[in-house]
C-alpha cells in the first residue's frame, strides 16, 4: 500500500500541480513587483517631461511678452537705450532659473531629511 501511493505522487498528479503552482506565482510575482513599477515610472517620467516642456514654453512666452510691453510702453528706450529691455528681460530669466534652480535643490527630499533628524 505505501508503494502505490509513493507511486502516486511521483507520477506528478500532485507535484507537477505544485510546480505549476510554484512557477504561475513567480510570474505573477515578477509581474507585479518589477514590470508594473517600471511601467508606472515611465509614465511619471513622461507626463513631468511633457510639464515641464510645457511649463518652459510657457516662460519664454511670457518672457518674450514682458520684452515686447518694455518696447511698447516705454518710449524713452527707444534709440540709443533700445538695448536696455533686453537686458532688464535677460535678468530676468536669470532670476527665474535661479529660483527654479534653488527650488530644486531644496525639494521634498531635503525636507524630509532635516525632519528625521
């Protein structure tokens, strides 16, 4: 009697259902821990690339604006001070990426840093 049901279980009714078993939950396994993680990290780094492609076309629209009202409004910059919107428009811009920049380096990360302390 025990000889058969040895023989039994080796034929693979049971064992090969457990190494199905066994190889259908590493699958999924694999699946839900690496590819859907790298898929959701993908669609992150391409909806904040596509913000800030938008975000920076939308500077330069408004910086572009802000030098034509200078040109526009101010008469007294016109001949031989005609240079000076521009500059005052290129400083500007330099202050702008300053403070993004300063914004960047000082993010969430750090925050959280100086808090766990």
């Amino acid at each position: 009697m025990k000889n058969s049901t040895w023989r039994r279980f080796l034929r693979g009714a049971s064992l090969q259902r457990d190494f199905d078993e066994l190889r259908d939950l590493a699958i999924r396994y694999v699946k839900e821990e690496t590819i859907k993680p790298l898929k959701d990290l993908g669609r992150f780094i391409v909806w904040g690339a596509l913000g800030s492609v938008f975000v920076g076309f939308g500077a330069v629209l408004l910086l572009l604006g802000s030098l034509r009202y200078l040109q526009w409004q101010f008469r007294v910059l016109d001949g031989s001070l005609s240079w000076l919107p521009y500059v005052i428009v290129a400083v500007l811009a330099l202050v702008v990426m300053a403070l993004t920049a300063w914004r960047v380096v000082s993010g969430t990360a750090k925050r959280r840093l100086k808090g766990s302390k």
